[in-house]
C-alpha cells in the first residue's frame, strides 16, 4: 500500500482589533487551543453552513438577521437529531 498524498491546507490571514484579539486569546487560554485550531474549527463549521445562514451570520439581513440565523440553526441541528 502506498502513501496517501497529504491533505492540501489552506492559510488565512485575520484582521481583529485589539479588543477582540484579547477576548480570543483569552478563550484560547480557557480552552487550552491553540489560535489556528480555534480558528480552523469556526471556518469549517461556518463554510458548512447553508447560505441563509452564512448570510445572516455576515449581517446581510441586518442585526435581526443574526438573531434568526441562530434560531436556523438550532431548528436545523433538531431536525437533525430527530433524524438520528
């Protein structure tokens, strides 16, 4: 059996301001993950959602619409469960 080719990784560069670069290291620090992990897992959680979602998410619909994505969202994650 040969080798499997490595994935191909992505490297994104953030913008924060002070105040929110202190308030993620301090939840990098709680949680005892690093910066890139943290951020890896909330890009893929956000990229898997659907586009509704991501929009209200990015404040396309307003700051109501961030409030209803997560009402989506929790509908979603119980349709889910009702699945399972």
């Amino acid at each position: 059996m040969g080798k499997s080719a490595p994935k191909k990784r992505v490297v994104f560069r953030i913008d924060a301001d002070a105040q929110t670069a202190s308030k993620f290291i301090a939840i990098c620090d709680e949680t005892g993950m690093s910066q890139i992990v943290i951020t890896s897992r909330l890009v893929n959680w956000f990229a898997s959602q659907d586009s509704e979602i991501q929009a209200r998410i990015l404040g396309v619909f307003g700051a109501e619409g961030k409030s209803e994505a997560a009402k989506l969202f929790l509908q979603k994650l119980a349709n889910s469960a009702e699945k399972h």
